[in-house]
C-alpha cells in the first residue's frame, strides 16, 4: 500500500463533524490517537503528504485533514519530542512555500505559532510581505516570541496598506526596547490605529526615554485617541515603577495630574494621584 493511501486511512479514522460542523459525537479518542501517533511515525513524509490534502476552510475535503494536521502538532506537544516537533514545524514551514490557497497557508502559520520555534521564524517572515498573510504569520511570531521581533522590525520600512497594521500590533505586543525607534516615529502615523498601537509599544518597553514622547502625543483633542494614548502614558508610568525608576514614575504622573484638567477627565487625575500616593517617598 502506498504512502499517500496509507495516509488517506489514518486520516479517514478522524470524527465526523456534527450537523453544527462542530465534533461533539462519534468521537473515539482512542482510535484518533492511535492514527496521530501513526502519521507522527512516518515522518516528514506523511507530514508533507498531510499537508497536501488540506483544502478550503469548511469544504468537505478539508475537515478530516485539517482536524488531524492540528491533533499531530498537539501530539508532539503533548508527548514531548522535541525532535520531532523541530522536524514537523520544519517540513510545514517548508509547504509555505508550495502553491496552495492563501487561507491554507494562514492556517498553517497557525500550527507554526502553536508548536513553532526558531526553525519556524524564517519562513513566516518571507510572508509579512503579503498583506493576505500577514496578520497570520505575524500573530504566529507573537506566539513564538523569542527572535521573532527582529523579523518584525526587518519588515517594517518596506510594508505598505493592512500590512504596517498588523506589523506594529505585532511589535507593540513583544514590546522589545529595539523597538523603541519604530514606535516612536510610528506615533506620529496618518493612520490613527497605528499611532494608537505603536504608543502602546512604546509604553510596553518600560523606557523613561519615551515619556516625553508619549505625553506630547496625547496632548490632543480627540476623544479616542487621547484616551488611548492616556493610557499608555500611565502604563509606561506603572512599568517604571516596577523597574524602580520611581522618579520618571512620579514625573509622568505629576504631568498628567496637572494637566487633565478637564472634568470629563478627573478619571485621569484620580489615577495619577494614586500612582503617586504608591510611590510615596520613594
């Protein structure tokens, strides 16, 4: 029996959804574990060969594929074969590159972020240039985190439409301080989302340089946005305090307790002085 039929057995041996499209009967998770472990067996072979029979999200050549794709990478989690995780991240990574529907590959940027490391980074960064894939390969780079940010940054002077979008809230959530200079030129955006998203970076790096930054951009009048960038402002405040840099701390709040002195905002005020009230004489 052939390689692809043998697969195509193991595979057939995954539920069938219900009339919801959900899998809450018939499941026998004896038998689903006895083909994943199989299929985690045959190597890159049958990982590539699995891969291969992925189709459209919801179409019915895609359900059994796409439910044992996602069971063997939670195998090899769960087990704990590292080897063998590398190797299966390896040969999907690899299948980025064939020519299959977009929302196949978003879904294999999924599995990536799921079980993916270092050996994963390579390919999802070759997709941050696709403004259809970009938001699936940069939450995958999130959720790998070490190293990934460097891919990030790297694709951001180039990136154009939903693409910067997706960069900076990708950025924005590893927060590295190498991040600083993005974010703090990205403040000034025509696209309020991105300015929003990059003071939010900002702030996560916990660096004392960026409150003058941030206090400058959110000395504006609009509603959102100023609240927003508020916030950032406070959370870069609360960062330096767990750092111990209470005196940046207290300037921040001190700034932003004299300065919102609108009624609207005593909400602002009120924070400020409890963050300065928890830093006492500190």
């Amino acid at each position: 029996m052939s390689v692809r039929e043998q697969l195509k057995q193991l595979v057939d041996r995954m539920p069938d959804p219900d009339g919801r499209g959900m899998f809450t009967e018939d499941v026998d998770k004896d038998r689903i574990d006895q083909a994943i472990a199989a299929i985690h067996a045959g190597g890159p072979e049958y990982v590539t060969g699995l891969a291969g029979m992925l189709a459209e999200p919801g179409s019915e050549a895609d359900v059994k594929p796409r439910y044992a794709l996602h069971c063997l990478v939670n195998h090899v989690l769960i087990i704990g074969d590292d080897v063998g995780r590398k190797r299966l991240c390896e040969t999907l990574a690899k299948a980025l590159d064939d020519d299959r529907p977009q929302r196949v590959k978003a879904f294999l940027c999924q599995e990536l972020g799921w079980a993916g490391r270092g050996e994963s980074i390579g390919a999802l960064a070759k997709l941050l240039d696709n403004n259809e894939l970009c938001a699936a390969a940069a939450m995958a780079l999130v959720a790998i985190r070490d190293g990934a940010a460097k891919a990030l940054r790297a694709a951001w002077p180039n990136a154009n439409g939903d693409a910067r979008l997706h960069l900076i809230h990708a950025l924005a959530a590893l927060a590295e301080p190498q991040s600083a200079e993005i974010f703090a030129a990205a403040v000034d955006d025509e696209n309020r989302e991105i300015r929003i998203a990059a003071a939010a970076g900002l702030a996560g790096t916990g660096e004392a340089s960026a409150a003058d930054r941030l206090l400058g951009a959110a000395d504006i009048d609009h509603g959102w946005e100023r609240i927003q960038l508020t916030n950032s402002c406070l959370v870069l405040a609360e960062r330096l305090a767990e750092t111990g840099d209470t005196s940046a701390a207290k300037r921040i709040y001190n700034r932003l307790a004299e300065s919102y002195d609108d009624e609207a905002e005593s909400h602002v005020r009120d924070a400020a002085r409890r963050g300065i009230a928890a830093l006492g004489n500190a």
